[in-house]
C-alpha cells in the first residue's frame, strides 16, 4: 500500500523557440539531491546530464523529450524551474581583478543578484538554411549547449571548431538533390568545410554565434575599490555553480 501523497502545485511556460506551452511541476527533494550530488562531482558533463533528467522529471505535458528541444529552450525552461522551485532571485558571486595601487589585485568579492522570470532570449526566430550559392547551401540543426559554448569560445580556431560545425548540419542540397549529414561521415563533412571560400565558411560560423542566446548584463561598482564592473552573465552552468 501507498502512503498518502501531497498534491504539487504545477506552472505553465511558453518556450521561446520551439513555441511548445510546457506544463511543468517544481524540483522534488529527490532532484535537489541528483543535482547536488552532481555538483559536488564538479564535471560539466554529470551536471549538464543531471539538469536535463530533472528537466525531463519535471515535465507534466506528454511526449515532450528534453533532448529533442533546442538548446536554448531547455536554458530557458531551467530559470523558469528554478524560479518556481527556489524563488525567482539567485545570487551570482564576482571577483574583483582590479589592481590596486601597491599592485596587489583587489580581490573583492562581489554579489549580483539575478531575477531568472526576466531572463529572455536575444532573438525567438531562426532561419537554419544557409544558402553557399545560387542552388546550393545547408540546412543547419541547433547545436547542443556544450557545442556552442565551444565555438564562441574558440571562433577563430578552425582545427577546433570545423568537427562542431559538421556536428550542427542537417543537410546538403544542391538543386533538387538533398544529402543528409547522417548518411555521410565526418571526414566527408569536413572535407565540404574545407572546400568553402572563407567567406561561405564565415557565413556558417556566424550563423552559430548569432544564435539566440539567454543573456543578461549588469553594471556593478566594486565597494573596494570603486571599479565599475559590466558582468555578462551566460550559459546553465554560470548560474549553476
Ligand atoms: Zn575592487
């Protein structure tokens, strides 16, 4: 027999790219205790998993997958989850870098803190065709967090990024013939990157660091020093840890 169970209150939200209107329950003390567990192992990798199982656990509206959602969707839904669960105000610590006068770094620490219900995203529409020429071009897939993270990071590092980006196409067309990404290999994928003019090449990279992000910035005097600080704040995990 079953004990007696306590009704949870439930939240809707509207997920700015996909448009899904997502009907959600807060955290549990059950995902307190998976997330803890993963920060506490400290590896971007078991956090990042952590968030999405309680993302999926919390999700009351049927055959909605976290992994199939874009990115920046499941960025979006985790402030509102954490909103509901933890109150909508987190704080954010900063160092101050400043150096001194003796030459010693000023070191202050400073606290933001954040609504995450007025967090948004930068842009709510993509277009994921890129055309390379008259017929021809690519139709790109949103990019896991990680990935993006990545190549903004490393923009100009083609070595680094051009199995990334290879990672993000869709498909290939060329008139009325479509080649899919998943029926090619990786070298193939980044032979065709190599075999781009750098400008068709940027048009890709831009479009991936032009994607819609969920950002926010803030202005903040350091009460050491008197240094104004703009502190950007972005990404799951700048939150998180
Ligand atoms: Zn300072």
């Amino acid at each position: 027999m079953t004990f007696i169970t306590i009704d949870q209150p439930t939240y809707t939200t509207t997920l700015p790219i996909s448009k899904i209107k997502l009907k959600f329950r807060c955290f549990l003390a059950k995902e307190d205790k998976l997330l803890l567990i993963a920060k506490e192992s400290g590896d971007p990798d078991d956090i990042n998993n952590a968030i999405k199982q309680v993302l999926q656990n919390c999700i009351i509206t049927k055959n909605i997958d976290v992994e199939s959602l874009p990115t920046i969707d499941v960025e979006y839904f985790y402030y509102q989850l954490s909103a509901r669960t933890k109150g909508d105000l987190v704080e954010s610590k900063y160092i101050c870098q400043h150096t001194l006068e003796n030459g010693e770094e000023c070191g202050n620490i400073l606290t933001l803190s954040v609504d995450l219900l007025e967090l948004n995203v930068t842009k709510t529409e993509i277009d994921y065709n890129i055309p390379l020429n008259i017929s021809s071009g690519v139709v790109m897939k949103y990019p896991e967090l990680k990935v993006l993270n990545i190549i903004r990071k490393f923009g100009d590092d083609l070595s680094v990024i051009y199995p990334l980006i290879a990672k993000c196409i869709d498909y290939g067309y060329m008139g009325d013939k479509i080649i899919y990404a998943k029926d090619v290999t990786e070298e193939d994928l980044i032979t065709f990157l190599e075999t781009l003019s750098r400008e068709q090449l940027y048009k890709i990279i831009d479009w991936m660091i032009e994607l819609p992000s969920i950002k926010k910035t803030f202005d903040i005097i350091c009460d050491n020093c008197g240094t104004k600080h703009t502190v950007k704040l972005d990404g799951l995990l700048d939150f998180f840890t």
